[in-house]
C-alpha cells in the first residue's frame, strides 16, 4: 500500500515538474552550482535555490567548497569536463578563468546594475557573468561609543585616539596588508596598475609615510591583527572603528554601523578601497547551459538579490532589489552600496600580483621602521621590476633532450653492467620468484618516487608565466647559482637563504639533541618518580600534528596579546618585545617553536640508545674515579653515538626542509629573510606569480645541497647511515 | 694497601631489607670469599663497599677512614665486573689506562703501568685490540688487568669466573691465586660456587637473606660448620642431613636401626658428608642401593636408608651394583640443633 501511495507521489511530482518546464524536456534538469560562500550568505543561497525550484521546477544544488581551495579546484576541474553548470566568483578572477575556459559567455540580462558592476563582469566586449554583490572596505564603527561618525581622516585619528586605552583601541585594521593600504594609496593620489606605475612615485611615498603615522605612531592600532583578535576586541567593545568589509560584520556580537571610508585631510581626495565585484558565472562544458543560464540571471536579478539581500546580508549589484530602511541593521550595506558608487574596481592587469608583492614588502618595512617610506619605496620599486621581468628567453631544447637521453642511456647501461656476468644472471634466474615479490613494490616506488621527481626535476628547465611555458633550459639554475636578480646579501638572493637554512638546521639540531638527550639521561636517573607519566608527556610535542603547534606558538608569541610577551613581563607589564620585526627575533621564534617540535624525537631515540649500554660500564668508570662529565664524555656518549648518528641526519634532513613552522610562525618576515630554502622555493611556486619552474629549479638545488648533506655524513660515520 | 671495616651494615630499599647487620674485620692482604645462594645479598655488599649502592645504616671503613660518604671514584678500590664492563668503544690499552687517564696522569707513566701489567697477564699482543676481538678469557684477564693496574688498596671481584667455561675457570681459579700472592692485596671475591669459595678464600664468609651464617677460614666452615645452612652450602655433594635422637646410648636416626656413640642428647639434625662413609660389613647401618652415579674415579651412591635419602661417596672400581643391600659406618659426625640449626658443640678435648 505504502509503496503505491510513494509511486503516485512520485508521478504527481514527476507531472508537476514536467509542466512547469513546458514539457520540453521529459528528464528533470539538475544545476550544480559551486561556490565558497559560508554562514547566512550559504543560507541565502540555499533559500534562492528552494524559492527557484519552487516557481521552475528547476533543482539547483549549491556545493559549498573551502575558500582557500576554491579557486585551485575550480581552475582544475572545470576545464576538463568535471566541473559544475553555476559558479560563483570575483571579476578580477574572470580573465583567467576565461582563459582557461572556466566560464562562458552568457545570454540576455535584462536586470540594471548598479556602479558598473556589469562592466565588470565584461571582457573582449562579451559579458561572462550576471553580477551577484560587491565586496569591499568601509568603516565599520560601534554605535554606541561614536554617535557622529567622521568623514575625514584628521577626525577619524582624533575620534580614535580618544577611545584609546586601557586595552582598547581607537582603529583596528590589518595596517600591513596591501589591501587595506589601497585607500590610503588613492587617497593620495597613487596608481598601481595601468601602463605606468612606479612603486617609487612621491604619491605611494606620502601614502606609506601616512600608512606608518595611523598604523604606528599614533599607537591607535593594535599590533599585527588577525580578523579573530579584531573580532574579539570589537564584540568586547574595545574597538571604536574597524577598516573591513561587509564579511566582518557578518556574525558580530554586537551592533555595529558603517560609513564609506573618510577624506584624507592632508590632500582631500577621498580614500578610496578597491571594489569587488562577484559574480554568477555559467561554467565551461555545462550540462545544461541554458537551463544554467536562466537560473543565473534570476539569481542576479531582483527576485535573487531580494533574498541574498534580506538572508545574506549582501550588498547586492542589482538595481532593482528591494529598497533599505534606513535602520542600524541595514547600516552596513548601504555603506557598502554607497562606497561600491566610489571604489575603485579591483584592476585585472597580471601584473598585479608582483606589484602587491612588492607593495606588502615595502608597507611591513616602514611598519617596522626598517625602511623610511622613501627608502622602502625605492626597494618595492626595483623589486617590482625584478618580479616583472619577461621570463627568460626560450632556449633551443633539442640538445637538453639529447644530452638527458644520452644521460639516462648511460645510467640503463651502468646498472645493467653487472648482468654481463653469467653468476649474476645465474643468480636472477635462480631468485625470479624472490623478483618477482618485488616487483609491485619496485613499481610503486618509481610511479611515486622516481617519475615525480624526473618530473619535478623537468619542471625547472621551464618558465612558467601568466599560463605559458617556455622552455628555458638551465637559465633558471643560472639565475639563482649566479644571483643575478639581487646582491648576495639580499634575503631573497638563494646564498642568503642558504645561509639562513643550514644556521637553522645546526642551532635546531644542536638544541633537539642535547634537550633530547639531557631529558633522556635525567629521566634514567633511578631517583626519578612517576618516570613514565613524565616520559609520556615530553613525548606530547611530538605527538601534536606540527602545524597546530606551530600555529599555537604564533599566537604565544604575539606582541601585544601573546603568553610570552605576558611571561617575560614576570607578572607586572607584558613586555613589549615585537618577535617578528628583526631577523634575530624572529629567529628565535622558529627555533622555539622547532626545538619544541624536535627534542622528543631526539629524547626517544636517546632514551632507546641508552637501553643499550650496560650501566655496568659507568659504574666501572665511576670506580675509576670518573665525574659525571667524564662518564658522559668518554663512555656513554661513545656509546650513543652509533645510534644517534643516522637520528641527527633524519633530523636535520627534516628541519632543513621544516616548512610548517617557517610558513605559520615567522612567515619569512621580517623581509622574507627567516625564509628557509622550502618555504622561499613555496613563495617563488605560489606567491610569485606562479613561477614554477623557478620553484622547481630551488628544490633541485635543495635536493643536491641534502645529496651532498647525506653523502658526507655517510663518509663521516665511516659507515651506512642513510 | 689497607684492610676493611663492617660494622652493623645495613641496607634497605624501600620495605625491602636486604643486608641486615654486617660485621666483619677483613684484614689488610685477606682474600675474603663472600659466597651464598642468589639474593642472599652478596652482590649487594660488595656494590655498598665499592660505593656504588648507598649503606642505608652502619659503618664502613677502608683501612682507618670512614668511607660511607666518599664517592666511588675516592674510595680507590678496583671492581672487576661479572661482566668485565670493558669499554667497547676503547683499545685494550685504552682500558686498563682508563682510571690513570681520569687521574691526569702523564702518558708516559700510564703506558709503562699498562706494560707491566700486560706483560704479567700476557696481554701484550692484545694490547690494541678492541675488547669486541677478544675471547672470553681474555676479556677476563683484561678486566683484571684494569683493576690491577690502578694499585687499589682493595679488589672486588663479582662473580669474576662466571662466564667462563669449566676448564677455563678451573685455569683462572690458579692465576687467581698466583695473583693474590704476588699482590698482597687486599680481595674481597663475591661467587655462588662455593669450590671456587674453598680453593681461593682465606676467609670465607657465608651469607643467606642478608644475614652472616659463618665467617672463617675454608677448613674451618668444612670441618666445624656453623649450622646446618652452611654445612649444606660448604662442600659438594652436599652434606646429609638426618633427623636423630640421641641419648646415653648413642644417637639413633628415626627409623633407621643402630645407634652411634656421640655425646648429643635430646632431638637433634645429624649431618655426615658422603665422603665420610665407610662401607663395611660391620657398619652400623643398612642401606639400599637405588642408584650410582660413576664419576671416573669415584662413584656417588644415592642410598635408601630406612625412610631417609641419603648420597655416599666410594672410590672406584667398586663391585657395588644397584638394588643391592649395604652396610655402611659413618665416621665423621656433625650434630645441630633441631629447632635452630646451630652446631652442637663438641665437649672440650674433642677433636674432629
């Protein structure tokens, strides 16, 4: 019975639907959309999705997806068929994506948008997308600490040094970050993208100088915030404004306002933030393109922005959605609507990601005040240009091939010498069952082993840039060996990291074995209680995935709100030391957070070593009238030493390429001169602007300095260690 | 050179007592035998007197100072471990110099110790091999040579001979002597084996769960055994030991017939050792023959006597076959108490 009752449904649903696509198509049509949307604006999506099925009949399935993944997903996926009808993306992405066949043209629209969010969804005069919402920075203020918010920026620093503290804080932005220095820079009437920038113009330098004044010297900020600790201190009531986006007042615990960012007072030209425009796009290779298309222009148009706009809280492009009340809640959006009329359209030119390079590298010197603004200035200049460089040019490949199939030739050869005699083939033959075990295993091993890293090695006889590879030969090698891009002492010159990498690798390996092991002798000590429970917890470093550790010592090692700074205050003041703003500091900050990483490793090993040695043979040294330093010296480190020997080589092979603690706790900084080979070769893959072959050709050189490493450790053990 | 000194030597760990109440004089050249059953605490007394356990109560002397304070490396003794601890990571060489070493001595002089000694052991060819190359025995002999080398006032030696094989040890047992004669030094010698304990001793003293049983010179603890426990531990084969009544007519072991003269009254334990047999148609007592154990030149009969076991050494070639009826006299007698164990002494003017 129950199953007739189901079967009607199911045919009144399948009748219901079919009608409602006109009949056209028998088979129900499913859009996927992705996107990387979370909390209310994901909900509002949802409801879109459920609102549009109802009028249509038309299934969308929104697949949320992490941002930092997006957009790596979406620029693997789609082009080769496995992506989905719907994406939802920025503009500035759009010719890229357009270039790789991420999106498509789309049809009519008849919505109006507003700010020219249209045109920027436009490439090559073809429109790709249907705007959704813009993204972009306002001043976000707490209402009930600043009744009449300012409009330039003289009342803004005067507003906040009052409500400055006793932990609280006038201003809170990420001072540091390149985007958030943007409506400085156009306040004073800077330019970075178009035929003819330079770094070095007086506008950038008065806008650094200005940058330093509101994030330093006027002591108004805190120090290096993350979104969390501005979230936090806004919801305490400790922060009067806030220079962020729509996103941050997403979710607060506490009323919060907006207006569009002030005047600069010195120039009167407005600070002005760079506009996000997203967007709905249909995807390349769509299963129902048409179907997708609708549904997008729906999305975008006023049925679609009502909801994003009532749920999500989005301030969105169409023209047509909803009027807002003039209420606290709606504050935010409408000073994001308002700014969005003035912002400057986030521009697409690729050589953006160099010049924001170089501009982040320069702002954190004159945060720091390593740099004066003119100084930093004159160095994100010349370190543009570096970056901006046409890649190297094309090399002829044909005696490369030559050459490494010769090479490759000679190796078959070499290793197949050994067969010409008849007691070796003799030998195979009688163990081709024993080969044959081995096989799989020889097999897995080359496909995960050997061919990735023929590949890898391949790599760095490429340029990679702006999606085009070019076959350069050896020069990327040449580049680096012979540094030619900077001096030898610049942090980002291969021989200054070098130096940096194996300085790490010795202090870290010499804190992880004598703490390894010095733990380890104490804990043998027979006058030791609770041993184990002891041992168990010096082993919990260990234990802990590294990159939560490292993460958790970042956090311990912030200037103003960090355990260790709060520590060293011995209970009084926190001191004030700023762990990241010189080599020497920051150093030590990784080595911290490493040595607390590694000795267990060293104590395991040690405390097994020491299993060993028969404790008969310090007693008879300590009858011979032995000290303990001695005893140490002459019998149990002899002793200790075969064992630990491959230990020191494993460990130092790791820290040397301990990329987790370098990337999350000093992060390269101050002036990537922390930066170790690993993380250095990461940056030149992915923070770069791509430059792949450049990266690949360092973890060459990485792979040779650690050959070389392991070889001569293994001559001066005298013996196999590896 | 020096003597040693226990005085009420105690030694707990935790609950648990391990020495209780040691007091001896060893004097200055005595080879003193500390000998027992496993975990009678031997081991546990020579590592107190090198230092390397704490004296939990007592007093412990080197000579005239009072050492229960002074570190091991002070108290300019020499251990010669079960397992020798040589060094593996050093020469022979560099081992028996070791102690001179850590005294700063010059190079020169710690060679020419090294050479004399070596020369004394025959070490010379080995002196720069790695104790890893070396034989058993000569790990042995290195690690005397180690200890000999310092000149110590006192040896201590743990179970030395107990990883070598029987003819080897047999071997080592004489150097061992020839050594203490040449030394004059004082040796106090930890083994199980209580042979190794008669042959070697100028003192033996006996020890069982931390308490001294007997302390005496060899010939002493075989002829006039203390107590039942050290009449037991002394010799091989072991001593018999019989439940017996004595009175004015002799004694009489229960349920056995025939009565020996001796002057013990009341119940006692009656000890006679198996070479203190005599098989003789007039022996007082009968015996079956269960089994015989030939050992070349003698043979080991293990007897029913009565509800008793009891073991009888003869000289070989015997014409006695198992199954067979005996009669044996024994000769020598030892009478303990029943209750306590303790020797019953001999009237005055008795001679054993």
């Amino acid at each position: 019975m129950s199953r007739v009752k189901s079967l009607s449904v199911a045919l009144g649903l399948c009748l219901a639907a079919a009608g409602a696509v006109h009949a056209q198509d028998a088979a129900p049509v499913e859009l996927k959309l992705w996107h990387a949307y979370r909390d209310s604006e994901e909900q509002a999506l949802l409801e879109a999705a459920r609102v549009y099925k109802e009028q249509t009949g038309v299934q969308v399935t929104p697949i949320g997806i992490a941002f930092g993944a997006y957009s790596s997903k979406v620029e693997t996926a789609v082009p080769r068929g496995n992506g989905p009808d719907l994406l939802i993306g920025a503009h500035d992405v759009l010719s890229k994506w357009q270039r790789l066949g991420v999106v498509e043209p789309a049809g009519e629209d008849s919505t109006a948008y507003r700010a020219g969010a249209g045109a920027a969804l436009e490439l090559e005069g073809k429109r790709y997308g249907y705007p959704l919402a813009f993204k972009t920075l306002v001043l976000l203020y707490n209402p009930e600490l600043i009744q009449d918010p300012p409009t330039d920026t003289d009342a803004l620093l005067a507003a906040a040094k009052a409500h400055t503290g006793g932990g609280s804080f006038g201003l809170a932005y990420e001072a540091t970050a390149a985007y958030y220095f943007a409506p400085w820079m156009h306040g004073f009437g800077a330019k970075i993208s178009g035929d003819d920038v330079h770094l070095d113009s007086p506008e950038l330098i008065a806008a650094l100088a200005f940058a330093r004044r509101v994030g330093m010297d006027e002591g108004i900020v805190p120090k290096s915030p993350t979104s969390e600790l501005m979230g936090s201190l806004f919801d305490e009531g400790k922060a009067a404004f806030v220079i962020s986006g729509p996103w941050f007042a997403a979710g607060r615990k506490r009323a919060i306002a907006a207006i569009p960012l002030p005047t600069v007072s010195q120039t009167g030209l407005p600070a002005l933030p760079f506009l996000g425009v997203e967007g709905v796009f249909v995807a390349g290779q769509a299963k129902h393109p048409g179907e997708a298309a609708k549904f997008a222009a729906w999305l975008a148009g006023p049925e679609g922005a009502a909801i994003r706009q009532e749920l999500g809280g989005q301030a969105v492009a169409a023209k047509d959605a909803p009027p807002l009340p003039d209420t606290l809640e709606t504050s935010v959006i409408r000073a994001v609507l308002a700014q969005a009329e003035t912002a400057i359209l986030m521009p697409t030119d690729p050589q953006l990601p160099n010049v924001w390079e170089a501009l982040e590298d320069a702002l954190r010197k004159v945060m720091r005040g390593a740099a004066t603004p003119e100084e930093a200035a004159k160095g994100a200049e010349q370190y543009r240009k570096v970056l901006s460089r046409p890649p190297p040019e094309a090399a002829n490949p044909v005696p490369y091939v030559v050459i490494m199939v010769l090479v490759g030739l000679g190796a078959l050869v070499w290793l197949c010498l050994p067969l010409r005699d008849p007691n070796v083939r003799q030998e195979i033959k009688n163990k081709k069952v024993d080969y044959l075990w081995v096989f799989p295993a020889a097999v897995a091993m080359l496909a995960l082993v050997v061919v990735p890293f023929v590949a890898g090695a391949a790599v760095s006889l490429f340029a990679h840039s702006q999606g085009e590879w070019t076959f350069v030969g050896f020069s990327n090698f040449l580049n680096i060996v012979l540094s030619r891009d900077w001096p030898v002492t610049s942090p980002l010159s291969f021989y200054y990291t070098l130096v940096v990498t194996i300085l790490w690798t010795l202090t870290n390996v010499f804190l992880h074995v004598s703490i390894g092991m010095g733990l380890a002798l104490v804990l043998r000590e027979p006058w030791i209680r609770l041993r184990g429970v002891w041992r168990a917890l010096l082993i919990v470093p260990w234990a802990v995935p590294n990159y939560i550790t490292a993460l958790i010592w970042k956090m311990m090692f912030h200037v103003q709100y960090g355990a260790i700074n709060a520590l060293l205050g011995f209970g009084g003041e926190p001191a004030q030391i700023d762990w990241f703003s010189s080599f020497s500091m920051a150093f030590s900050a990784n080595l911290i957070t490493n040595t607390w990483l590694g000795f267990p490793f060293m104590m395991v090993v040690t405390l097994g070593a020491l299993q060993a040695i028969p404790r008969d043979l310090e007693e008879a040294a300590e009858l011979d009238g032995a000290g303990a330093w001695f005893r140490f010296r002459h019998v149990t480190w002899p002793l200790l030493k075969p064992a630990l020997l491959p230990a020191l080589v494993i460990g130092s092979v790791w820290t040397f390429n301990m990329f987790n603690v370098i990337y999350l706790v000093s992060g390269g900084q101050p002036d990537s001169s922390t930066e170790i080979l690993i993380s250095e070769a990461y940056r030149w893959a992915f923070k770069r602007d791509l430059r792949y072959g450049y990266a690949a050709a360092y973890a060459v050189l990485i792979f040779g300095v650690l050959f070389v490493y392991g070889r001569a450790a293994n001559k001066l053990a005298g013996k196999k260690v590896l | 050179m020096a003597g040693l000194t226990m005085r009420g030597l105690h030694k707990r760990y935790g609950e648990t007592h391990v020495l209780k109440g040691i007091d001896l004089e060893v004097d200055n050249g005595e080879y003193l035998v500390l000998v027992g059953p496993s975990g009678c605490g031997k081991s546990t007394l020579l590592r107190c007197l090198a230092g390397l356990e704490e004296i939990s109560e007592g007093d412990l002397l080197i000579g005239e100072r009072r050492v229960n304070d002074v570190l091991p490396g002070k108290r300019n003794v020499a251990m010669v471990f079960q397992s020798y601890a040589l060094y593996p990571h050093l020469t022979v060489r560099q081992n028996m110099g070791f102690a001179l070493k850590i005294a700063k001595r010059p190079t020169a002089e710690i060679d020419a110790a090294v050479d004399k000694v070596a020369e004394q052991l025959e070490l010379v060819p080995l002196l720069d091999r790695l104790p890893g190359q070396l034989s058993g025995g000569q790990r042995q002999r290195v690690a005397m040579g180690r200890a000999i080398v310092r000149q110590p006032d006192v040896f201590l030696f743990d179970e030395p001979l107990s990883n070598l094989d029987a003819s080897l040890r047999s071997h080592m047992r004489v150097e061992l002597k020839r050594l203490h004669r040449r030394l004059e030094t004082t040796i106090v010698h930890v083994t199980h084996d209580q042979v190794e304990a008669l042959t070697l001793a100028t003192r033996i003293m006996v020890l069982n769960l931390g308490v001294v049983q007997q302390v005496g010179p060899p010939r002493e603890l075989f002829n006039r055994p203390a107590n039942t426990f050290v009449a037991q531990f002394i010799g091989s084969p072991s001593m018999n030991i019989l439940p017996a009544q004595g009175d004015e007519k002799g004694i009489v072991v229960d349920g056995v017939d025939g009565a020996i003269e001796h002057h013990a009254r009341g119940p006692i334990e009656l000890g006679v050792r198996p070479t203190d047999f005599e098989v003789t148609d007039d022996g007082v007592w009968s015996a079956n023959v269960d089994v015989i154990e030939r050992l070349g030149a003698e043979a080991l009969l293990h007897l029913e006597l009565g509800p008793h076991k009891i073991s009888v050494m003869v000289n070989e070639p015997t014409p006695i076959e198992m199954g067979q009826t005996i009669r044996l006299q024994p000769r020598v007698l030892h009478a303990f108490n029943r209750d306590t164990g303790v020797r019953i002494p001999e009237p005055a003017g008795a001679t054993s």
